[in-house]
C-alpha cells in the first residue's frame, strides 16, 4: 500500500517511511493530507494538518521550506504528483 503526504501541494510518497507514518506511529494523521501548517508551526494536533497558510510568519515558512527541501532530497521519499482543487468543489464555488 502506499503512502502519500502533501506540502505546499507536492505529494510525497513516504512509504518506505513506516518508522513514523506507519498506522499508530507520530506522523501517520499526515497519510493522504496537505500537512503544510503542522510541518510550518510544528504543531501536530489534528486542527493543524491543514494547507491553509494563512497567518505564519516568515519564521515559520522558512521552516515549511527546511522541511519541503528534506522531502525533495531525501533518498527514501519521492516526488509522485500535484493537488489539483476539486472540479466540483470549483464550480459549487463559483454558484
């Protein structure tokens, strides 16, 4: 099975990462989500694994960057994808 984990909408796959998003490890609530604002604040309660980056300082971007530079170097995690919006959500917006 695979894991996926998303920032800033770049998908991840951390699979090979079991040791922290195996089921009822530490990092497991970020599997299938956009954790950008857990990663930024190092926040890790579930409100908190959001994309919304509304309201972080410039300290805590920098550390979503540190953080978005790991996954894009690392040897164990791999680029799969982008988040694209949801069409449907779009056009219910758009009403």
């Amino acid at each position: 099975m695979i894991s996926t984990q998303a920032l800033r909408g770049r998908v991840y796959d951390v699979s090979a990462g079991t040791a922290f998003y195996g089921v009822g490890k530490s990092y497991h609530h970020f599997v299938g989500r956009d954790a950008s604002r857990a990663f930024a604040t190092g926040c890790r309660a579930a409100e908190c694994v959001s994309a919304d980056l509304d309201g972080l300082n410039e300290g805590q971007l920098r550390e979503l960057d540190r953080w978005m530079e790991m996954y894009e170097t690392h040897d164990k995690y791999t680029f799969v994808g982008t988040l694209v919006e949801d069409p449907v959500d779009v056009a219910l917006d758009s009403m």
